[in-house]
C-alpha cells in the first residue's frame, strides 16, 4: 500500500474549462456514420433514420463539439457531394478508407443529428485537394444568412438559417505522408494562412484551427509547427495535436504512464508557439485544439491498400473497431486530466471518435448499442469538470518506466465551480501491483457537506465491455473516511477515480 496526498486549494487557478474540452469526432470511416449514428432500418431509428439509442447514449456522455466530416475522408472530400436531393448525390471512392461514399448522410443531415444530440458544428476544410475557393464557397452555403446563389442553395435544400458554425479546422494532418495533397511545412502554412484570410473576409468571427502535427513522433514534429505559425499566427486562433496511445511489447507499465507523453507534447506545441509570438513580437496567444486523442491500437489496424479492387470498396466497412479495457479506460481517464490541467492552452479537444470506430460508444446493426470502458470517465469528466481547473498540489510514489523514465504512480487534478461551491478531483493510480491511500485536504475550502467517489477498476486489467457482456466494466461508488479537513480513499491498482465533494 502507498501513500498520496493531494491539496485542494480554489486560489490556484489554472484556469476556466471551456466546455468545448469535451468533444468529439465523428469522420465518414467504417461504420461511424453509416450503420453506427444512421441505420434507418434499425428499431429505433427516427423519422431521419438515425439509431435513437445512439442519441441517448451520446446525451449521456455529455459530449460538446463534434469535428465533422474527417480526418483523412476530409482530404479527397468534394462538399457539394454532399446536399441537395439524395437520388442525385454522387457515390464516391474515398480514397482514404479504400471505401464508397454514398452521401446520403451529408451535411444538413449531420447538422440535424447535431441539433438532436445537442452538438456544436466543428467543421474540417479540405486543403489537401482542394484550396481556399472550396473553403470559401463551404462557408457561404453555411454560414450566409441569404441572397447569394450558395445561401440561397441551402435554403432551397431545406435550411433557410445559416448553419452558424464557428469553430473551421484548415485540412487536417497535412504533415502525414499518407494525407491526400500531403506537403511542407512551408507550403501548407501559406496555404493556411490564405484560406484564413479568405474565410475571415467572408465571417471575421470565425475560429480557425491551423493543422500542428498528426503525432509528436513524426519527423517534422516541432519544426513543423514553428513553420506553420510563422505564416499563421496573426490569421488562426489554434494549432491542432494528435495523439493516440497503445500498449506496445506488453508494457502496460508505460502504456499506462501515456499521459506523461501528453503533457510533454502540450507543453512543447505551446513553447514552440510561445517562441513564435515572441518573434511576432504579437501580443496574441495561440491556443490547442487537441482534436484527435485517443487509446488506438493502431498496430492491429486493418492495412486499408488490402481493399484494392475499387469497383467493390465497400461501403462502411468494420475498420478500427478497437474492444477497450479497463487499463485503456484508466489511460483515457488520464489523458483527460491531462487535458484539463493544461486548460489555460488547449480549449478544444475532440476524443476520436464516437460510434464504432476507435470509440467508447459501440453497435450492432438491427442489435445493441453499448458502453466501453472508456465511455465512463468521458462522461464523468464531462459532467462534474465545471467552472476552473486547479493547479495540482500532489506528492506520492513514483515507478519507473521504459519509455518515461521515472514517472508519478497517482495522476490528479481538481476542478472548483464557485458558484455551487462543487469540486471534482480526478485521478488514476497507475501501479499494477498496489492499492493507494489518497488524502485529499481541503482546508483551504471549508467544510464539506456531501462527497461522492466513484472508481473504475477490474481484478481483470483486460476486462472489457462487449456486446455479450455489455456491462463487465462500470463505475462503482468507493468508500471514504473524513477525518477533519480531509478525506481519504483507499483506490486499487490500475483505476481512475472521480471524487466529487460540495461545500
Ligand atoms: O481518427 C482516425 C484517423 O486518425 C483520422 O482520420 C486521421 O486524422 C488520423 O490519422
């Protein structure tokens, strides 16, 4: 048994959440959108045909903004496929999941399941084949109220208020060799930043995400972002990061200390964009939109160039449908409390992604929609992170690692809402082999008056949710003592936990 001690302290702001931490991804791949959010012929499906069980599973996971329509779909994506009459969408090879595209789910029709599930529109651009005239006409049909010939399309195509979206990714992981229309540093950051000047001539209140790199491995990484912002900074609001985590050779000790690896690549993507403002001499400050992160088991990936005979590329194939554990659930817990104690940066994050495909929410078509594992501290986080994260004040046991070196065995961080005098406290215990007695001291607040705690575990760190056993794995209340000014709970090995506690 080991020992950590955590102070909970309203002064030490990090700063405000922004609720748009809390998105999410949903990209035309495999069965996400088809025969995962739309099944028309499903029982639960609407008037619209989409799954209505999926609707109620993705209101309770509490999810914000959704980035839409990809990824790498988005880079051979032609929007225009995309509205207008159904009978008369084009069916398309996407060359990115060696799949058919048949745009009956477009965009009026994804902006309508948004509208249902309570989402906001983040939107991707394609800059990899195409350019700022796309851009540009996209944004038109979107976001023009009326009385210009794309406006006027969207309203003849059934939406006669602008779709208002704000929030544009410019392409996306244009530094990826396998990204269509993939380039330089240098030539994607002009292009960016022209398509930004465009868009802003049309909507000035747009925010634009610049795409930073696709992982913090890549070869250009850091490089990369210094050039990007160079021709970017004065006409984006955000660089993007990218990160996914695996289990590699058995070492779950590293796999579960992947946060570490997040921490260190925010804090990277911020210095190199603070070196840029500095150069700039600007006085404006670049924030992350973290917009793809997740647990991928990338190295069982289905290799997509094996569908080669593209008169029979299927249409919404099962590709990354990754079965998430406990350990990987305990992972993803981390990587939130990553994201929200770097909140004063990264304002925007999408979990990639939502339904079936590398997602905590899975179905089966004419069957089940479950949970994964991951679904819980998702939308724990979701509902109890309010008002502003607090600096985290924590001592405890260390182990070390292959990959990091010595490492924090407990990962915490706090979050205060003021106004209902609510805190949540999050944190994984990482060891495989010890329980640990957490005290958290809460003297700089007061008294408390009621406290939950919730824990993630399994004796099994494999254990997962399937469609036989849907609900294997779950949150389950934990006992605490108080004891003055403090409370204290004894967490197992590998487990995230969620205490919340008002005053
Ligand atoms: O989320 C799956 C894929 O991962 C996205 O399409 C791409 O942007 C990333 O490489």
């Amino acid at each position: 048994m080991s020992d950590a001690h955590l102070v909970l302290d309203p002064r030490l702001i990090v700063a405000p959440i922004n609720r748009r931490l809390f998105g999410s991804f949903v990209e035309h791949l495999g069965r996400s959108v088809y025969n995962g959010i739309y099944e028309p012929t499903h029982p639960s499906a609407d008037a619209d045909g989409f799954r209505q069980d999926v609707i109620e599973l993705v209101k309770e996971l509490g999810v914000t903004t959704i980035r839409y329509p990809g990824g790498n779909f988005v880079s051979g994506f032609r929007w225009e496929d995309s509205v207008g009459p159904r009978e008369a969408r084009p069916v398309r090879l996407d060359l990115a999941w060696h799949s058919t595209e048949t745009n009956e789910v477009g965009l009026h029709e994804f902006a309508g399941w948004l509208d249902k599930v309570g989402g906001e529109l983040m939107m991707a651009v394609n800059l990899g084949t195409r350019g700022p005239l796309a851009a540009l006409d996209l944004l038109e049909y979107c976001n023009v109220h009326s009385g210009s010939t794309l406006s006027e399309q969207r309203r003849t195509n059934g939406r006669s208020e602008p779709f208002g979206i704000t929030m544009w990714c410019l392409g996306n992981e244009m530094d990826g060799p396998w990204q269509l229309g993939h380039r330089s540093a240098d030539d994607y950051g002009k292009l960016a930043a022209m398509t930004a000047a465009a868009m802003r001539q049309l909507d000035p209140g747009l925010e634009l995400v610049a795409c930073g790199s696709s992982s913090a491995s890549m070869p250009t990484f850091g490089d990369w972002e210094r050039t990007v912002l160079t021709h970017t900074y004065d006409t984006v609001d955000y660089i993007s990061c990218h990160a996914y985590y695996e289990e590699r050779d058995g070492d779950l000790g590293s796999f579960l200390a992947s946060a570490v690896n997040m921490d260190k690549f925010i804090e990277t993507v911020v210095a190199t964009a603070d070196f840029v403002k500095a150069v700039k001499k600007s006085s404006k400050t670049m924030y992350i939109s973290f917009d793809e992160w997740n647990v991928w088991y990338l190295s069982r990936f289905e290799n997509v160039d094996k569908i080669t005979d593209i008169a029979t590329w299927p249409r919404a194939p099962r590709l990354s449908e990754d079965v998430y554990s406990l350990a990987d659930a305990v992972v993803f817990g981390n990587l939130m409390i990553s994201l929200l104690k770097h909140a004063d940066r990264v304002t925007s994050a999408s979990m990639a992604q939502l339904v079936n495909v590398i997602a905590p929410i899975m179905t089966e078509p004419g069957g089940p929609a479950w949970k994964q594992t991951t679904f819980y501290p998702f939308a724990l986080v979701s509902r109890l992170a309010r008002g502003v994260t607090l600096l985290p004040v924590l001592s405890g046991p260390t182990y070390e690692t292959r990959d990091f070196g010595e490492v924090p065995e407990v990962d915490a961080v706090s979050t205060w809402d003021k106004e209902s005098r609510a805190s949540a406290t999050f944190f994984v215990n990482r060891s495989q082999t010890e329980s640990c007695t957490v005290t958290l001291d809460h003297a700089a607040v007061g008294q408390a008056t009621s406290v939950t705690v919730q824990t993630l575990t399994d004796s099994d760190f494999y254990a997962a949710n399937t469609r036989e056993e849907p609900h294997r794995v779950h949150m389950n209340a934990l006992e605490y003592s108080m004891e003055g000014d403090t409370i204290r709970v004894i967490v197992p090995p590998v487990s995230w936990t969620a205490v919340s506690v008002n005053f």
